[in-house]
C-alpha cells in the first residue's frame, strides 16, 4: 500500500514539473495548487517575494530596480485573492 502512494507521488511530481515552462514551478498548498514564478537574475543576489496576487509593490520594484540592482523575484500565485489558503485537519489556514 506505502509502494502505491509512494509510485503516485513520483508520478505526480513528474507530470507537475513535464509541462511547467521554464521558470515556472507549480506545487500544492494542501488541495490547492501554487504557481511559483522565478525571475532569477542573479543567484545569491537579494530576492524579492510576491506573496500576495492583488498586491503588485514587490513586482513593482522588481521592475523599477532590476536593471541597477541586478535583484531576483518570486511570486507566488493561487487563486486571486489576497491570502495563500490551505486546509489541513479539516481547519483553513491563510497566509
């Protein structure tokens, strides 16, 4: 039974990442699925996060600053709104 979940885990990590593109990475947040958008410019460099897909500030300034600063960006994208949602134990959580 551990083998079966263990083979469906594998293959469901590899069907998530076979039709990503590049830079793109999709996981899951309890029952929902995230999209990780990774605008990397340069490694090690300071790095901005987009937790939140109807606020634009970090996005913003990524825009503005990249070209001086040589920053990366990270956005996080669930569902539109404000707050990342999972459930675990049947009680919502929101970041």
């Amino acid at each position: 039974m551990k083998f079966k979940y263990g083979l469906l885990l594998l293959v469901s990590v590899f069907c998530l990442h076979a039709f990503n593109k590049p830079g793109e990475l999709l996981f899951f947040l309890g029952n929902n699925t995230c999209l990780l958008k990774q605008n990397i410019v340069k490694p090690g460099a300071i790095t901005l996060i987009a937790l939140h897909d109807n606020e634009n500030t970090a996005i913003e300034a990524y825009n503005s600053w990249t070209a001086e600063l040589n920053i990366n960006l990270l956005e996080i994208h669930q569902s539109g709104d404000r707050y990342l949602k999972y459930k675990l134990n049947k009680k919502e959580y929101r970041l």
